[in-house]
C-alpha cells in the first residue's frame, strides 16, 4: 500500500512540516511518524505522503485535541494562496484519513467538527531509544522541569533532546561489553548534562525489556528528537561508535540491557569512602525484586571488595545464575554508574591507585558493565591512570558536546507541551518566549542548569491559563542572571544574623579541585550545624531549592530498573546496625550557583589560596586520622605544609579543628627537629673550613694549582648546569646571580689551553646559564649576560668534532646562546637584533633535526624558535605572520608531544604556543576562538602546576592564562566571569610573589594583572578607589633598571590613570575630570611613544578615547559634534575626535579589531562618517561586545545614526 496523494505547489518554509524544536519522528496511535521522509508505518505497512499532506498533518498534531479551523490550516500550509477556499484542505484530510485507514463517521485520527474545522484525537508520543513518552498533556499538573536537580528515571518521560547521545552511550556499552572490556567513560564539563543524560536517559532504556520487534533499530527511530547530528556522535548508525548499528554491537545487531542498574555519587559520600559507595551501589543490584548479592552489610562487602574481590565475583555470579530465570534466560550484567568520578582523584595516589585496581578488577570479571561519569576536566588527572585510558582509541571515552540548537528547542518547548503549558511573548506580540530561550541558551555557559532553573521559576511564576510569561522572565534577570539573583535576593530577605552565618558556611559548601581553578560542590553533614542562625539559613535554601537535603552525602538508593520494586536493604533503606541509616547533610543543588552568583564568586577570589591550601590537606589528614593520630604521619616540612599554615594564619575560618590541630602539630615536631639541622649544619661548615685550608696549601705548588683550574672548571661547569636544570622550574635562577663575572672570567675560552672537545661545549653551556640568569629575564645585568654568551658561542664556533660526538647538546647549547642574546634585544626594542639571533637560534634548531630526525627534543626545540620568530612579528603587529609563525610552531610542538604523550615540557611547549594564537585571535577582534584556545592551553598547564607545587614558574604561567582568559572574557561581554578570573590570576601571582619575594619580574606581573583587574571592576561601576590608592602607592615612582620591567610598571600607572578618569566621569565633577583625563593620556601617550604598536596600550588609548566621547568637556572651544557614546551624550572638539579617529587608524589597518576598532568607529561616528561597513561587520563576526553603548546599537543595526551641530543645522 503506497497511495499518493495530489499536491500543489508548496513553499520551501513549509517542506519539513514542523518546526524548530518539534520531534522529527513520533507516534500517531499505532502510526510512526516520520516527517523529513514522509512516511507513515505500521507494522510491515508503510505509507508515503506529499509534503503538503505532511504539513497538515504536522499542523494538526501541533493542536491535539484542539478544533483547527481550514482557514487557519490555508495560512499555515497554503500561505502563497490568496483565494483558495476550503477544498483543497477538504481534499488533503479526506486523503490522509485513506492514508491512515481512518473513517469520517467513526474517526480515530482525524475528526471533522461541522462548520467548525478538523481536530486530531488519536494520542501523540515521542518516539526515541527511551520508548514512546508523552508529547501532549501527559504532565498536565506537574512541573516537567528539574530545577538544578538532574533529571531521573521518574522524569525519563519529560526529558527531551538528548536521544542522539542516549543512543551513543548505549553502543559504546554495548561494543565494550562485548569486547570483553566494560568500562566506559562519560566525559563533560560541569554542567553539560551527564547525570541526567545517565539517569533519565540511558538507565532507564538498559533496564527495559528488548522490544520483540525492531523498529527502533532504524535511523528513523533512533533520535525521534535528534536532527542527526546531536552530540557528534550520529545516531542509531553510530558513525561513532564505529560503525552501524548491528556491526557497533558485535554483529548482532541487539544492544546491551542489564539485569539491574545503580549509581553512586562518588563527590557526594559524606564521611564514607570510595569503597563503601562502591558496596553501597552493588547492595541496590536487584533484579525483581531478588538481590544479585545477599548476606551483606555495607561494611563486610566494602571490606571483602578491599581484600578479596574474587570472592564478591563468585557471588555475583551465584546471583545473576540464580536470577537467569527471571530475565528469560538472557545474558543482562548489572550495571554500575560511577558519578563524579573526579573526586578520586582528590585521594593520595596509593589510596587511589588501589581503588582503581579494585575497579580493574570487577570490570575484568566480565559479570558486570561500568559507566564512569568524570569532568572533563579532570582530564589530565584521570589519564595518569592507564586501567582508565584502556580502550580510548576503540570508543571506550565518550565526550558529550553540548546541545545543538535543535535540542535545546526540544528542550524548552517538548517539556512545556507535555505539561499543558505555553509560552507568552513581548508586549508586542512579535518576540516569544521560547524563542528568546532558545537564543540565550545557545549563548550561555552552563546552558543546562541555568535553562532548567530558570524554566522552573518561569513554571512557579506562570501567568493564568498555565502560561509561562516574558515579564516574569525579565524579572527573573534572564538565564543568566537567574539563579544568582533569586540566590541574592533570597539571602537580602533573610534577618541579618542569618546572613551573616554564609561566610561561615561557605567553606564547609565550597572546595577546590587540585586539577581544577573551578569551585565544586561539599558535601556538609548536618551534624555540623550546631549554629541556629547557619541551620536556619541552610532551611531557608533548601527551600528554595538551592541546597539538597539527603542521606549520606546522596548515595540513598541508587538507582534501579522501575520494574523491580522492593528494595535489598542496600541504601535505600540501609541494613541492621548500617551507619547509613542516620547520616543526613546538605549540598549544593547544582555547582552551576557556585559559579553565577557574585557573592560566592568573589568569596572564592578572595580565599582561593587559602581553599586550594586546605583541600591539600584532606589525604594528609585522612591518612593520619586513619592512623589514630600516629606521629610519623604529619606533614614534613616542604612547600605544602608552608603554604597550609600561611593559609591558616590568613583565614583560620576556613579550617576545621582536625585540620588546624594536624597543621599546629606538624609546625611543631618541626621545630623539634631543626636543632639537630643545626647541630649538622655546624658540622658540615667546620669540615668546609678544614678542607679549605687544605685546598690552600695544595694550591701553592705550581703544577697542582694548573690543575685545580682546570677541575674548578669542570666541577663549576657540571654543577651550574645541574643547578641550572633543578632551580629553573622553580624560577629560583637568582640563586646563580652572584656567578657573574668572576665566572665569566673562570669559564671563558683559554688561550693557548688544551682542552677536549666534550669540556669545552661544558664550558659553553654553564657560560649560557650565566648568560641566562644576568639577561633582561634575569638579574637585568644584560653587559655580564652578554660576554658571557659571545663567550659561549666563541667556544662553539670551533667544536665540529663536539657536534659530530653529541649534536643534541652541542646544538641545543648553540641554539640557547642565539636565543638569550635574540632576548635581550627583544625586551630592550632592538627587533632587527632580535630577528638576526632569534634566526640563528632556528638554524641551530634546523641543523639539530637534520642530523638527529628522530629526535622528538629537536622538534620541540625547533618549534621553540619558530614562537620566537612569531614573537616578534607580534610585537611589530604583523598579526597574519605572527599567526604563521605560531600555527607552524603548534604543528612541530605537537608533533615532538606525539613523541612524548607525557612529557611536561611538551605539554608546556604546546599550551605556549595556543595562548600565543590565543592573543592574536584576541587582538584581532575574536574574543570566542582566544578564550577556546586558552581554556585548552590552561587544562595541562593547571595539571603540571598542581602536580609540581614548588614549580613557581609554572604557577606564573597558570596565572598569565587566567589573565588572558579574562581579557577574552571582558571582550565577549562576560564582564563578571571575567572579573572572577583575573581576580583568580592576581591570586596565584600573589601567591608565588610570597614563595619567592626576590622575583622582582613576579612582583611586576602582579601589579599588572592587579591594574587590570581594577579596570574591569571599574567597568562593573564597583567602587575601587581605595584599592586604587593602595596600589599607586605600591608602585614605585623610580624608574626601574631593567627595560621590560620599566614597561609594565609604567603600564600599570597608565591602567591606574584611565581607572582614575573613568572613576571621575562617573562620581567627579567635570573639572575633576578633565585633569585626570589628560594626566591619562599623557601617560598613555608616554607609552606609545616607547611603543608605538603595542596592542595594550593601544587599546588603553582607543578606552581613553570612548571615554573622552562620553563625557561632556567644556573647556574645548572648537567647533563641536554631538555624540551619544556611554554613559551620557558627549560633546568633543572635531579635533579631538580627528586624533581619535587618526590615531588609530593604522592599528585598524594592521588588523587590530575589538576594543581599538570600536573606538575607531566611535570616533568617526562623532565625525559624522558614513560607515565603514566591512570594519563594523568585523567588529561583530568574532563575538566582541562593545563596551559602548552606541557602538552597541550600530552592531545590532549596522548603521550609523549621525547628529551633527553645523553652522546651527541639526
């Protein structure tokens, strides 16, 4: 049967029949629907439409059980008719009911309502991999959205938009079930819907009986929701998974379904271990209601999984035999969801180490199928594991992208239908609200628990008639803006000693990864809360649903097939004398709040040391509470417990008694100990002065003295580069400072000396650490760094032999003198210099590949020098080479990290060469690309500086990032997210400034980042004066020796200048200001004259300028142009806005975009240009938020709107 039915003419808009956010396939009664293909089945029967039969039928199933009138049936699927009457819709109903094998007299599709129009009463649902689900008035009643609770399997009937990765996660299962290796791990940010996906999606469709059919096995079927593109992943095809559905799965063509299902939130164990959340997970496996393992307690099964979990398998596997009945006979593994498995990673490595070998163990067994669910980034943490990186390149990892648009639409929209709901529009009627949604969504991070939130209030507070209005969202402060505003307000309506208990209770809420700059979520237990004021504030939040009250940090049954019901007495309802039973607490409903209300955020800025500091602790304690406070185990002395009790002194709020009690006892077994150190330090100076005086009476015979230098030389060679290579990650290089000249004179070529060819490359690479730690980057005394590397390459130039016997170290060596020299002539503004070493430094790199090509150190070295010629095509704003330059350094670095997968400088070399493209793409008006480039560059350079603590150098690069990242940040519009992160920035680079105050460059980089920070809090209209005045004074007024540090100190009195003119455009008279707007260009100009393309102070130049346009200057007598700019209409001389506009016209030219072509722009608006439309387009294409208003409004137009005062004409 495959009747056709005659169709006219129909316009494009309409060909697909539904629209944005509608199920692409559903259930109409028995029919499945299929829109994109047409086509109805039924069993072995299908049946084809014409697109204008398919958009009515689509337009009918918008409205089930409503009366659609033919004259709104023309409009929806005849809109280019003008005078049509009602036949042609007659026609195609009548033509549909014969395609459906429907009756007019006794319909059970599509019944005509006399004189009135048509109406569909055959039941609509959702088809996807979870099974038909209600589309329709199925939740009429109930709220269909979570809130920042995640999804579960009571709510897999209303959660929509996720079916594609639904059914890549069950292939991926099922492929490695059966290779024999079932262990797969969900992969995500915080935020992206892994919990939900796991709970309300996948679980639910593993515990359900296979259908006897297959028609879900088809594409059509496979994301009834899905436009196939979903995650990435595909969908039944399962491009991903590797290939389609019946090979994925092992030839078959039948996925996985397990016997049982549980989940454990490992982050959320409240005073339990990882074992026990284990056991706990595996007491929930029941399959019909008979256990899978019997006779144990939480404890006695936590225990045998530690010692002997052989013995766990064996009754595993007495259990599922003895269930094999109850499943009919089929193969179905239970399954075990690990949630948060990152907080694993927060143990001591033996702790850990031994949990994942349990792990390893179970997953090996073949009785049982693993999903881990893990933050991606805890990415670098988690492949330091090798049983968790098993399988990776087979499909063993799966990343979750975030939803497309289509999804979000289903999201927001499907949901709404299912619970009778709708959504309103604007006051003109022309704007709806799930469109706005939509929008906002797609734009948002942590798009999923801000959408859910929000669409919950929105549901609180729906208008009459269930309708869910745009006004009560503009309340609510938009997605963004929601959850921290209701948290605000909510604490504003609290008394005030209520309020007062949240700094009390934030850091017992709060923690901070050691892989992570991210705050996550703790689990506080309610014994805890002694404090009425802080237990009447945790009610009042829990309330409102932004804590979660439950048992035992959350493991309070796991979850099973919904079929089963009874319970084994596992955590749900806990064994006899099973501690479980009582242990309740709180935790925050989503990190997601954690992030997006100012308040907590600025409170982690300010503690961020002291919270990373504790959080160290927790092994340390654990371990030694576990050891009945054995002595032994308290913290030796090292950079942890130095930085703990600094933290302690500086905020002993935030820690608790056992954590203050460990620390006071480790400082104090210290003390005990350093006066044996001092006894031994004695010692050794008294043996030092005996082997002096020895060293003395030798050295007055001729022959021995000869001698001694030459083995001075040799020791003084070997042990500078020792040193050199030890004290450089820790950016102690200073301790070197005092080899200067004197070793300079004791290292340089001897004339006339005889000397093998291995001590004089020695020789040369000790003279090049002089070299390095004298340079610009150094001590500053670039005279002693420069005879010291000539020296170095005088020693080279001659060594063939030396290159021929060990060219890595010969030419590394020759490579690195080439560069300190190309250095400090780049720091100093000699750039022809500086190209001249900088392409030696290449050729030696060059020569170095050619005659070792397998060696990845001499790929790696080679991309080093190519950054380095980039370098200086950035600083000359040649951004099309400095971006060539970088992308062929990335390529060679990636290439030598191939070599070496876990390799620190490598990993450090490529993230170098990311925040590189990062900067270009920032500067050229592409704030988007820059921070994607430096959140991928930030992940491996977060791991190295928390797994090499005392590596303060690393720490400095960690904080450059985050300063980045914030640049990027406030050129997308994000303006508190990135007053978050460079507050985080200013934060590290106070910390190493305390670890090593010597380092006059980290003091440098800190008052910088700090100046930077005060501009974007002045942007935010915050006060800052007070931190503005203690920074001025913390600045010296001197100017410093050395040409790069000189730079930025006079950087950072130029940002004070621009914060202290925007402070008086807002607060200060006119007088006031227009003194300390020119003091700010006269600084600012000072800069540019030194550097005439630095792209900082050009955009500090272009800020003056917006500035200078907002604010009304009555001095100037020139003739004037009006111009509303910012903060009000400002009224500028047309000179002024000529030197504007002139000024930085060749930065624009150059490529420049964001912050200096808005102020191009602004400034021929003030003159009264026509638009430059290809500069405006380029302001907008890169995702750039112009921080002035009026720019703002020539974006969202793409056109100028001019006023002018000429001659008295407006």
């Amino acid at each position: 049967m495959d009747p056709r039915i005659e169709e006219g003419p129909l316009p494009a808009t309409s060909a697909r029949g539904m629209k944005a956010g509608e199920p692409l396939s559903f259930l109409l009664g028995d029919w499945i629907v299929d829109v994109p293909t047409r086509r109805l089945r039924r069993d072995d029967e299908t049946v084809t439409l014409e697109p204008r039969p398919m958009a009515v039928l689509a337009a009918l199933c918008r409205h089930p059980g409503e009366v659609v009138s033919a004259e709104a049936l023309l409009q929806d699927c005849w809109p280019e008719a003008t005078t049509l009457g009602d036949n042609p819709v007659h026609k195609v109903v009548a033509g549909l009911r014969r395609a459906l094998g429907d009756s007019a007299t006794t319909p059970r599709y599509l019944e005509t309502i006399r004189k009135q129009g048509y109406r569909l009463v055959a039941t609509i649902g959702v088809l996807s991999a979870e099974g038909p689900r209600s589309l329709a008035g199925g939740w009429r009643g109930l709220s269909p959205f979570r809130g920042l609770e995640p999804f579960d399997a009571a709510h897999a009937s209303v959660f929509f938009g996720r079916d594609d990765a639904v059914a890549a996660l069950h292939a991926r299962l099922t492929r490695q079930w059966r290779l024999g290796h079932p262990l797969v791990l969900l992969l995500g940010p915080s935020g992206s819907g892994k919990t939900s996906l796991v709970q309300a999606g996948l679980m639910p469709a593993l515990t359900r009986p296979a259908p006897a059919a297959a028609p879900a096995a088809t594409p059509m079927d496979s994301g009834g929701l899905g436009n196939g593109n979903g995650n990435g992943n595909g969908d039944r095809t399962n491009k991903d998974s590797g290939g389609s559905g019946s090979s994925s799965s092992g030839g078959s063509g039948e996925l996985l379904r397990v016997s049982a299902a549980a989940l454990v939130d490992l982050g959320a164990l409240g005073g339990l271990d990882a074992w026990a959340g284990v056991a706990g997970a595996m007491l929930d496996w029941e399959c019909q209601g008979v256990p899978l393992l019997s006779g144990y307690s939480i404890d006695t099964l936590s225990a045998d999984l530690r010692s002997s979990p052989k013995d766990v398998l064996r009754q595993l596997a007495i259990g599922l035999d003895a269930t094999r009945a109850l499943r009919g006979g089929a193969q179905a593994p239970p399954l075990l969801v690990l949630d948060r498995l990152e907080a694993i990673f927060q143990d001591d490595d033996a702790r850990t180490g031994a949990w994942l070998e349990m792990l390893d163990r179970l997953v090996g067994s073949g009785r049982m199928v693993v999903l881990a669910i893990c933050r991606n980034d805890f990415y670098a943490a988690l492949a330091r594991w090798p049983s968790l990186m098993r399988g990776k390149e087979g499909g063993a990892h799966l990343d979750l992208a975030p939803p497309d648009a289509r999804a979000i639409a289903q999201m927001i929209r499907l949901p709404a239908r299912a619970a009778g709901l709708s959504y309103g529009a604007d006051e003109s009627g022309l704007n709806r609200l799930d469109d706005r949604l939509c929008i906002d969504a797609m734009q948002a991070q942590d798009a999923l628990p801000l959408l859910q939130y929000t669409l919950q209030q929105l549901y609180l507070n729906r208008a009459p008639g269930d309708v869910l209005a745009w006004s009560a969202y503009e309340d609510l402060g938009g997605l963004e803006g929601a959850i921290g505003r209701r948290a605000e307000s909510l604490l504003e309506e609290l008394p005030a000693p209520q309020q007062d208990a949240l700094p009390r209770l934030l850091p017992r809420l709060v923690s901070l990864g050691d892989d992570d700059a991210s705050p996550t979520s703790r689990w506080l237990a309610a014994s805890e809360l002694t404090d009425p004021q802080e237990q009447a504030l945790v009610r009042a939040f829990v309330d409102a649903r932004l804590l979660v009250a439950d048992l035992a940090g959350g493991l309070n049954g796991g979850i099973r097939n919904d079929t089963n019901g009874g319970t084994n007495g596992g955590l749900n309802g806990g064994l006899n004398g099973d501690a479980r039973g009582g242990v309740s607490g709180y935790r925050v409903a989503h990190e997601a709040l954690l992030r997006r209300w100012p308040r907590v955020t600025a409170w982690v800025a300010q503690h961020r040391v002291a919270l990373t500091a504790r959080d160290e602790l927790r092994p340390w304690v654990a371990r030694w509470m576990a050891a009945d406070q054995a002595g032994p185990l308290l913290m030796p002395r090292g950079s942890t417990l130095w930085t703990a009790a600094r933290a302690l002194a500086e905020a002993p709020q935030l820690f608790g008694d056992l954590e203050r009690q460990f620390i006071e006892r480790s400082q104090r077994r210290l003390r005990r100990q350093r006066w044996g150190l001092g006894a031994a330090s004695a010692g050794a100076f008294l043996l030092a002065g005996i082997a002096g005086i020895a060293a003395i009476g030798y050295a007055r015979q001729a022959d021995v003295a000869a001698e001694r230098q030459r083995q001075s030389r040799q020791l003084a060679s070997f042990m500078l580069g020792e040193l050199a290579d030890k004290l450089r990650p820790m950016g102690q290089l200073d301790v070197l400072s005092r080899i200067g000249e004197q070793g300079v004179r004791l290292l340089a070529p001897a004339e006339g000396g005889r000397e093998t060819p291995g001590d004089a490359l020695q020789r040369a690479k000790a003279l090049v650490v002089i070299g390095e730690v004298n340079s610009s980057r150094g001590q500053g005394r670039t005279d002693i760094a420069a005879d010291a590397l000539h020296a170095a390459l005088h020693l080279l130039t001659p060594l063939d032999r030396a290159a021929q016997q060990d060219p890595a170290a010969y030419y590394k060596t020759l490579g690195a003198a080439s560069f300190w020299l190309g250095q400090m002539a780049f720091d100093a503004g000699d750039l022809e210099t500086a190209s001249l070493e900088m392409a030696r430094y290449r050729e030696a790199s060059e020569a170095w590949r050619r005659a070792l090509p397998e060696d990845g150190d001499a790929q790696a070295e080679l991309g080093f020098a190519v950054n380095s010629l980039g370098s200086i095509a950035f600083r000359r704003a040649s951004w099309d080479e400095a971006q060539r330059w970088f992308e062929q350094a990335l390529t060679l670095k990636l290439a030598a990290l191939a070599r070496k997968p876990g390799d620190a400088d490598a990993q450090e070399a490529v993230a170098s060469s990311r925040l590189w493209l990062g900067r270009v793409a920032h500067i050229r008006g592409n704030p988007v690309q820059a921070l994607a480039l430096f959140d991928v560059a930030r992940q491996p350079l977060a791991a190295l500086a928390a797994r090499t603590p005392d590596a303060l150098v690393r720490l400095r690069e960690l904080a450059a990032v985050d300063g980045r990242r914030g640049d990027a940040l406030r050129s997308s519009g994000r303006l508190d997210e990135a007053i978050e992160v460079m507050s985080a920035s200013v934060a590290l680079l106070r910390d190493a400034e305390r670890r090593d105050a010597s380092n006059r460059f980290w003091l440098s980089d800190r008052q910088h980042a700090q100046a930077n920070l005060l501009l974007l809090r002045t942007d935010a209209g915050l006060d800052v004066r007070e931190a503005l005045d203690a920074l001025r004074a913390e600045v010296p007024l001197r100017p410093e020796s050395e040409p790069g540090r000189e730079f930025l100190r006079r950087e950072v009195l130029a940002r004070l200048a621009v914060a202290e003119a925007a402070i008086a455009a807002r607060v200060g008279s006119t007088g006031d200001f227009n003194r300390r707007l020119a003091a700010a260009g006269a600084e600012v100009e000072a800069l540019l004259v030194s550097a005439p393309r630095h792209w900082q102070s050009l955009e500090l130049s272009a800020r003056l300028g917006l500035l200078s346009l907002a604010v009304p200057v009555s001095a100037e007598r020139a003739p004037r142009v009006g111009v509303e700019v910012g903060v009000g209409v400002g009224v500028r001389s047309r000179a002024s806005c000529e030197r504007l506009r002139d000024g930085l016209a060749a930065a624009v030219t150059a490529g420049q975009g964001g912050l200096v072509l808005e102020a191009w722009l602004a400034a021929r608006r003030c003159l009264g240009e026509n638009t430059d439309a290809a500069a405006l387009a380029r302001l907008r294409q890169g995702g750039y938020v112009p921080l002035s208003p009026l720019v703002s409004t020539m974006v969202s137009t793409n056109r100028f709107t001019v006023s002018t005062e000429r001659n008295g004409s407006s």
